[in-house]
C-alpha cells in the first residue's frame, strides 16, 4: 500500500529490506485498509519523492546492526542513523537490543523522539548462556579440553576437585528478565541468590534483594557475581579494584551486561593474580575485544563475543515486540520498553 501524499496521517516506517519481507505481511494486517509506506534506507537516503523527511516510525533490527559494534559500526548502521538523523517528524524508534546505551538513542531521545528496546526477547537465551558460563567455570570445563587437545587422562581429584554448586551464594546485580530468569536457574541447582537493584522490594526467585547503595554487603557473600544490569549513569564502572577485593577467596565473575559496568584494567590484574578465581564475560569495555588485550591469554578467563544473546527464534521475538508496539502506537495507547 502506497503513501497518499496527501494525507500525512498515514505512516511512513523505514525498515530493513528483510524486515520488510519478514514482517509485511502482518503489518499490512495490522494497518487493515489505513494507508501506510514502508521505506528501505537505500530509498529514504534518495528522497526522491520527500520520503526520507517524512519518516514517523523506524525499526532497527538485527540485521542492520549486523557486525557492528558500540564503539564500532559497518557503513550500513552508520547509514540507517544518517536517516534517522535527517527526518524531522520521527517520532518512535524501536531497537532490537533490550539496552539502549547507543550514543543515538540518547540523541534521539534529546530531540523528543519515544525509544523503545526488546528487552525480553532475549532472557531465556541469555539467562541460559549465564548458567552455561557458571557450569564451565565449576567444573573447570577449559581444563578438560586442554587435556583433551593434549591427548592427556587428567581426572579433577583432590584440590581439582569442582565444588557443590548446592549451597553456593550468587549475587545477581540487576534484575530485569535476565536476571530474574537467571535466579531462576541458580535455584534450580540449589544455590542462595541476592539479588541486587535500585530498591529493595522482593523480587521471587532471589532468597533476598538489596538495594544498590548495599552491594557491597552483598558482594562480601558472593561465590559467583553476575552483572546483568543496564549501563547507566550509576553502574558504569560499578565493579572496580575496591569491590573486587570485597569478593571471597575463589568468587568468580560473570558478566552479561556492558564492559563499561567494569573497570577492566582492574579486572585483569584481579585475574592476574588470582584474586578473582575465574570469569565468563560476553561484554567488554571496548567491542570487538582488541587482538591486544590481555584477557584472550587469561587461563582463568572464558570469552564469548557479546553473542549471549544470539538464537535462531531472537529475530522472531523481537518482531513480535514490535508488532504488539506498532498497534500500540496506532491506537494511541502507551508503549513497553520504553527507554526513560
């Protein structure tokens, strides 16, 4: 269905093409007979016809961030933003991503355009990547596959040993629905978990929840610490030399959040020496991760490139979350995962 040009109430939504193909079918059923456009970036960067000013509604899925990092972006992305950036009458940008820690997004908000994330989407996936970094790191998993490239029969006995998970503390700092998916699956194997967050109301699964200003009671506790809070004015740089050294001997480190909720130098040296036990991180303070740093040679230290929340059924969930805003912004009604 093609825009009136006329008739300015009608929206125009600049989309990928392959969002287009994946989700035009059920958008058109959404609009029903109320005429609307979707607008590839390539065609709005043209604006032969206007259409590039008159965008209302932008969608950034996944595949027009493709390899793009934060602090690093492919020409495609750097694209799409030069046409947000142009359109005077945008008035909602929907992400793919469940943060909305991009330099655009604040810029957007700035000029009173409404952001919203899919925060959601991607819980379980994540949530299961936290408890797959806890399992490798107790049961010492990257030492078993160094005896298995070395062809060597090294069973974990005596001081090898791994320890019970059962009556292990986790200290799960943010606790949106990865982290409450997450005290999910730790109480499954039994372990005690604080949650950790603005206030201190209760929050099932966790056996306790403290507020922000208490993390360092709660970090004193900690066997497993995992950061699956937003990057925020007050977590960056939340966990630095001080509160490491706050962590138990043998604590370990999970971090699904941001790199800059770390302070990495920091991070390093308490892996260096062993003060921190192990880590399984997914985010860094710069991404991609510099062929440099220090942490690819860290025996005690599991990488994965920010991927935790990556699975064939994730482009489906966040359309889905999409969708149910669109109606939502056609009826007038308030949207979800609305960024502040």
């Amino acid at each position: 269905m093609t825009l009136n040009g006329q008739d300015r109430q009608a929206p125009v939504i600049l989309l990928s093409d392959q969002a287009a193909r994946y989700l035009g079918p059920r958008i058109a059923q959404l609009f029903h007979q109320t005429p609307y456009r979707l607008v590839s970036p390539e065609e709005a960067m043209q604006d032969s016809d206007g259409v590039g000013r008159n965008i209302d509604i932008a969608f950034i899925s996944r595949d027009v961030t493709g390899k793009s990092t934060k602090h690093e972006l492919t020409e495609s992305l750097q694209q799409f933003y030069r046409v947000l950036q142009a359109a005077p009458g945008l008035s909602w940008v929907h992400a793919h991503s469940a943060g909305a820690d991009r330099p655009i997004y604040p810029e957007l908000r700035a000029r009173g355009v409404t952001v919203t994330t899919s925060s959601g989407a991607n819980a379980e996936a994540v949530a299961q990547m936290v408890l797959t970094g806890m399992l490798a790191l107790n049961r010492r998993l990257s030492e078993l596959m160094d005896a298995q490239r070395r062809r060597a029969w090294e069973p974990l006995l005596g001081d090898r040993a791994p320890r019970d998970l059962r009556g292990q503390t986790a200290v799960i700092v943010g606790l949106g629905p990865i982290g409450l998916e997450a005290a999910r699956l730790f109480k499954a194997l039994h372990l005690r978990v604080i949650g950790v967050r603005r206030s201190d109301a209760a929050a099932p699964p966790c056996d306790l929840v403290l507020p922000l200003a208490r993390l360092d009671e709660a970090l004193a506790q900690a066997d497993w610490l995992v950061l699956a809070c937003p990057l925020t004015d007050d977590t960056r740089n939340l966990i630095d030399a001080r509160r490491l050294a706050l962590l138990p001997p043998g604590a370990q480190l999970i971090n699904v959040a941001r790199g800059e909720v770390v302070v990495e130098p920091d991070l390093i040296a308490a892996l260096r020496e062993r003060r921190l036990a192990g880590a399984f991180l997914d985010v860094y303070a710069h991404e991609p991760l510099a062929e440099t740093s220090p942490l690819w040679a860290l025996d005690n230290a599991m990488l994965s490139p920010h991927t935790a929340g990556h699975t064939s059924g994730h482009y489906a969930a966040v359309a889905g979350i999409f969708l149910d805003n669109l109606a939502r912004w056609r009826d007038g009604q308030a949207m979800n995962n609305l960024m502040p």
